[in-house]
C-alpha cells in the first residue's frame, strides 16, 4: 500500500506534520495498517505467502465466494459491462438494480426498496434526506460510526442513549416531545420538527441484539420515527433470514429498515427498505445517491442472487450451520475467564444469536498483542480498538461463518485458551502495536 517514490526524498513540512500525527497515533497502540490478502474471503486466507484461518470476516454465510453469486457477477458483466456510467438519475438505471430492489422489497415485505454504493452511503444520504436543523435524532451509544456521521452532517439536535437502555431512550424521548412543542411556530407550519431513533439490530462491535420491541413501542408512545440498520442481521436471522426485526414481529412497525449487501449477502452496497413514499423522497433527496455513479451492475445481480439465496432452503441450511458454529464457539472458549465475552448477560433476552463474538481485553496495546499472538499461530482475528471502539473497550472480534468446519472452531478455542495461560507472559512483553 505504501508506495515510496524515491526521486522526491526531501521531507516537505506537510509530511512532517502528517509524521508527528502518525507517531501519536502509533504511541497510543492506534496505528493501523493494511494487510495484503492474494484469496478470497473465506476461513483460510492468504497473507504475505501464509495461509491463515479466518474469524475476521463479516461474510456470515460464505457466500462472497459462491459460484451462485459469482455466475451472476459473470452474466451481469457479459450483459450489461462493467460500469454503470452515471448516476441513475442521469444516464438511465440499470436494469439489475431494479431486479435487486424488487427482489429486497418482497424479501422485507415493505412496498420499496432503494439500494446504495455502500451502506455508509446507505446512511448519510437517508437520515439528511429525512432530517434537518429543527429535528432531534436519538442514536444509541454504540451506533455505527457511518450512522453518527449521518447524524453530525444532517444539522439535527443530536441526543444519545446509553446502549439499548430504554429508560434513558424514554427520557430523551419526553423531553424531545416537548421541545417539539415549544418550537417555533412558524417553522412548524412549513415542516413539522421530527424526532428519528436510530439503532441496529444486531450491534456491529459487541454483537448483541436491540430490544426492538420495546423500542417499537416506544416510539409509537411519542410520535417519533425508527430507523433499524440490520447490517449484522441481515440474512442471518429471522424467517428466510430477514433479519431480527421480522424475527422479533416488528419489521412492519418500523419506518426506516437498512440493510447492507456486504455482509451476509456476499457482495457490496447498502439498502433501505419501506414505503414507496420514503423510497420516492430518498430518489429526490438522498444526496449520496443522486451525486454519486452508480455501482457496477456486477454488484447488484450478484447481491440479488444472494437475496434469493438466503430465503431458499440452502440459505436455510447456512444460517443451521452457522448457528452450530457461533454457539460452539461460544461453549467453547468461555474457559477463557480473564478475559470477558462480551454480550453475555443480554444472551437470554433475545431469541436470536449473532455471529459476533468480541472478546473483550481492554488495553489497546494487549488486545494487539493477543491478536499477533494467534496470528503466529496462523489465526486471523482483529484487534478492534478507538475509534471503532471507545477507548479502553478494546477487544478481539471473533466473527464465525457457515463456512467455518467444527475443527476450525476447535483450533480457534484452543489457541484462546492456550493464550490466557500465557498471559502473564503476554502482559509484560511491551511490543509496539501494529495490527488494525
Ligand atoms: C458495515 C456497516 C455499515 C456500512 O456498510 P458498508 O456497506 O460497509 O459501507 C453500516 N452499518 C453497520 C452497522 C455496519 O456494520
């Protein structure tokens, strides 16, 4: 990645700033850097001429290598070529982006569907499509960063909850409802002030499940909007793989459902799921889509195979699998008591598991550590620290998929364990941080 071109050595003063920030960044055990893979995703990868078992990969159903998916990358390609050419409003909107968004509404039951180049731009051109300066958005504590940038950019009052807490969501709640009130006049005339909640379903970094019920109700309670972003849960849960809030009964009540193509769905992009009103105004509105080309046609026919897939009955079959894996996984390395597994006291609250399983270290420095420590084993598993996470919440993400085999599993626990007895060990080497 890092490309050094000899002929200019000479330290210009803006390198040397950008070099007093890297240092901050390094001495804070923050520096991240990419690592070259020459395979595809899948649980054995290949790094630097290594082969490493894989738990750090949001491909949940192993599907981003399927021959399902890559045939229809393939015809799309042959049929409609390799670039979109425009925006979709400019230059005409390819056919297999229709295909896909019929193909998410019928999976999500919802009237429409809108599909983006990511899921980040998924959430900034909707909440700025729905929200301005005299609008509250209520974000969880542990929300996504693309959905807190969506929120800082879009001008509203900004208000956050402590993580899935719904007294304090209540609380922010009553108090919204009377700042509604007492908002100009005027103002109200031209635009009503609107209050929008904004969650995931399945949290991105600790893998725990929002009480989506609650939270429906609540917002029904105070007049306010829901917005689930089921990144995590997309394809994983729920009947056909809709996702935790149709596992939970609720999709219907909710106005804004997102989703990412990425993920489970083995391919690339965003989506929102709702009524052909929101769907018609993110058209007209939504800046990251009406300013932006629109994605390879491949993207799109290979993430709407990926959307029949998971509803047939070897998307079934993968999300069995997976299950077997993720609650493995979970038996498997609670031995590893010094270190805390994140998410276990909500486990019982909702019917469905995640495939996240972070293992919470703390120190930035150790969580690196701990995670080069299983790379010399030949085991992929990210460290994930500030920003992704606060500070001090730093932690190894273990992420399992349906392609994962018992025995990879096995090994995964048995070198978590074989490293906790080693600890001791591992705390006092003082190694300068370098994994993302
Ligand atoms: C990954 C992720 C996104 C962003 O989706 P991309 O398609 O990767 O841009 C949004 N929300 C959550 C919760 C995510 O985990």
């Amino acid at each position: 990645m890092l490309i050094i071109n000899r002929k200019f050595p000479r330290v210009s003063l803006f390198d040397e700033h950008l070099h007093q920030q890297l240092d901050a960044i390094r001495d804070a055990g923050l520096y991240r850097e990419l690592r070259r893979v020459d395979s595809p995703q899948s649980p054995h990868i290949r790094i630097g001429g290594k082969t490493f078992l894989n738990f750090s990969s949001n491909d949940y159903l192993g599907l981003a290598n399927d021959p399902i998916l890559k045939e229809a990358a393939g015809k799309a390609v042959k049929k409609f070529g390799t670039g979109a050419g425009a925006s979709r409003l400019v230059c005409g909107s390819l056919a297999p982006f229709h295909e896909l968004e019929e193909g998410l509404a019928g999976f999500k039951k919802t009237e429409a569907a809108l599909s983006f180049s990511t899921g980040y731009a998924t959430a900034i051109g909707t909440i700025c499509a729905l929200l301005g300066e005299d609008d509250v958005v209520v974000l969880d504590k542990l929300i996504h960063a693309c959905l807190v940038d969506a929120a800082r950019l879009c001008g509203a009052k900004i208000r956050v909850f402590a993580h899935s807490d719904l007294d304090d969501l209540e609380k922010i709640l009553r108090w919204s409802s009377t700042f509604r009130l007492s908002g100009s006049t005027l103002k109200r005339e031209l635009q009503p002030p609107r209050t929008l909640i904004v969650t995931e379903s399945f949290f991105s970094m600790d893998g725990d499940a929002a009480p989506l019920r609650e939270m429906v109700a609540l917002k029904e309670k105070y007049g306010a909007w829901l917005m689930v972003d089921e990144a995590h849960a997309t394809g994983v849960c729920g009947k056909h793989g809709r996702g935790l809030a149709d596992e939970l009964g609720v999709g219907h009540r909710i106005e804004i459902q997102m989703g990412t193509l990425g993920k489970a769905l083995g391919a690339s992009g965003g989506f929102i799921c709702g009524s052909l009103a929101l769907i018609e105004l993110l058209v007209n509105r939504a800046r990251s889509f009406i300013f932006s080309t629109a994605p390879v046609p491949a993207a799109a026919a290979a993430a709407a195979a990926a959307v029949c897939f998971v509803q047939s009955n070897d998307g079934e079959r993968r999300r069995r699998e997976l299950l077997e894996r993720v609650k493995q996984c979970r038996t498997g390395i609670l031995p590893v008591s010094d270190h805390q597994i994140g998410m276990g006291d909500r486990r019982d609250a909702c019917p469905a598991l995640s495939a996240i399983i972070p293992i919470m270290v703390g120190n930035e420095k150790k969580a690196v550590e701990l995670a080069d420590a299983l790379s010399e084993q030949g085991i992929f598993v990210p460290a994930i620290r500030y920003p992704t996470v606060a500070r001090g919440k730093a932690r190894l993400r273990v992420t399992l998929t349906a392609a994962h085999t018992t025995d990879d599993v096995n090994r995964l626990a048995a070198a978590l364990n074989g490293l906790v007895n080693r600890k001791s060990q591992i705390q006092n080497q003082n190694a300068p941080a370098r994994r993302t």
